[in-house]
C-alpha cells in the first residue's frame, strides 16, 4: 500500500529544484522550499546522502544495473534512479525495472521504506560543496565561511552531522539503513553494489554488476548531472571535482581543519573519519 509523506518543511531553497538556472544570491540557499508530497512504494529504496557525496556516481550504476541500459544523460537517468528533488518527478517507475531506487538529499525521513545512506569524509564533502556552490550557485565567500555557515546549519539541506546523525541515529533495528561509506565505494565499487543488492536480497549476476560499475566513468557520471547538462560548454569543462578520497587539501589545514575538528569531533569518532584530521 503507498504511504503518502510530506518531502520536506524546510526552510533553505533546495539548489536541485531550479533545474540548473543559477541563483542570485548566497541566501537564495535558505529560502522557503515548497511543501510537497511523495507517494512511496513498500519496494522503493532511498539513496541518501549529504550533498556531493556520491549520489549520482551510485545513481548511475545502479540505473546501469536496474535497466541494463547506457545510463548517458539525466533524461534517461531521471526515468530510470529519479532524484526526488526534480520537479519532474516520474508518478511510477519505469515498467521491467529490476529495483526502484531513489535520491534523496532529505534529512531523516520516517516513512522512506528502504534506505541507503552514504557518508563522506566532511572534509572532502564540504570542499566539493563550496566549489559546487561557488561555481554554480553565486556564493561569494571564501572556504572557511562556507564551512562555518555550513556547519552552522545554514546552508541547504541542514548541517552535515545533523544530517548524518538523523539517519544514523533515528532508524534503529529492521528499519535501520545500511550504510555505505563513500571510501569504501570508491575503493571496491564492485564490492559496493553487491554489498547494497544483498542487503536488498535483489539477485545478480556479478558480471553484470561489473559492466555497471564499467559503465560509470567520471565522464559519463558528469553527462547525467541535471546542473551540468544546462551548463555553457566552457562551465561544464570543470563539473568533475575530485573522486578520490582526502582528494582537498585545503579543508586539512588552518582555519577549515580547525573549525571542523571542534565541530564535528563527535562525528569523526564515530564514522571513523577522526584519523583523517
């Protein structure tokens, strides 16, 4: 039986719903989102994660792996692993699928039936969202401003460890997500994908998991970002950002390094991510 859910309350724009026009302003980013509903399915299963996380890069071989078709482009890739943050979100899944999963940048939400959360090293997460933001959503300022607003809770969708927390700390036994450690994806994204489809109890073929993973290069990865594809050609040259683990140097070092170390110590412990400081 569907389950008929509210998306959101919140109060900071949602930057993926302008369909790649660029805001006017730094405080675009916490203006009112409109209130939505969302009828889910028992099968549905949420992709969750912090912005620039690597939801779209899973989005991506999963949609691969689902349909068993070239993932090129966000048209296709919006039919096949919708972002919930679309406007044009898709009213059923697309017929012969062999999963229906979903992105979702939300923090906790009660009623997603099946969750998959993914978690990156904040310092790699916040250096990719102040490039992204910088570049593409008018923000002004320097890096160690967008992690103290970010970490403040001031930028879209809430702080990274209120984020994380909610949905590591709120669903709890059956309900609990499984989570899946951005590294850990990036170093075995074969492993990856099998680990997600076991947990499902969804059967594969390891080849064709293979040939998902094969399928998802940077490039193409880049091609099936919403924002990206309404790009000039000249801005689409710099969308892909760093894919490697600890790839940003900058958010180790001074200010930054600092500011996320008191803030997110908690955190870091308890993700694993304290020895990367």
């Amino acid at each position: 039986m569907a389950a008929k859910i509210y998306v959101t309350e919140d109060r900071r724009l949602d930057p993926w719903r302008t369909l790649g026009r660029r805001l006017l302003s730094f405080s675009s980013l916490r203006r009112q989102l409109p209130r939505r509903t969302l009828l889910t399915q028992p099968d549905d299963v949420f992709l969750v994660s912090y912005p620039r996380s690597g939801n779209t890069w899973l989005r991506v071989m999963l949609g691969y792996w689902a349909s068993q078709k070239p993932i090129e482009d966000p048209i296709t890739l919006q039919k096949v692993t919708p972002d919930l943050h679309h406007r044009y979100f898709p009213a059923r899944p697309v017929a012969g699928l062999r999963g229906h999963f979903i992105k979702s940048h939300f923090a906790y939400q009660a009623s997603y039936p099946k969750v998959i959360y993914i978690v990156r090293d904040p310092h790699d997460v916040l250096a990719s969202y102040h490039r992204y933001a910088s570049r593409w959503l008018d923000f002004e300022g320097d890096l160690p401003r967008f992690v103290d607003e970010c970490l403040a809770g001031r930028i879209w969708p809430c702080s990274w460890q209120e984020h994380v927390d909610s949905w590591l700390r709120n669903r709890r036994g059956d309900k609990a997500p499984l989570l899946l450690k951005y590294e850990e994806l990036s170093a075995e994204p074969v492993k990856s994908l099998e680990t997600i489809l076991t947990y499902l109890k969804i059967p594969y073929q390891r080849e064709e998991v293979e040939r998902a993973v094969a399928w998802a290069t940077p490039e193409r990865v880049a091609s099936c970002s919403l924002f990206r594809y309404q790009l000039s050609e000249a801005k689409r040259q710099g969308f892909v950002t760093h894919a490697k683990p600890q790839g940003w140097e900058e958010t180790r070092s001074g200010e930054v390094r600092r500011l996320i170390q008191e803030r997110l110590k908690t955190q870091l412990q308890a993700y694993g991510y304290e020895a990367n400081t």
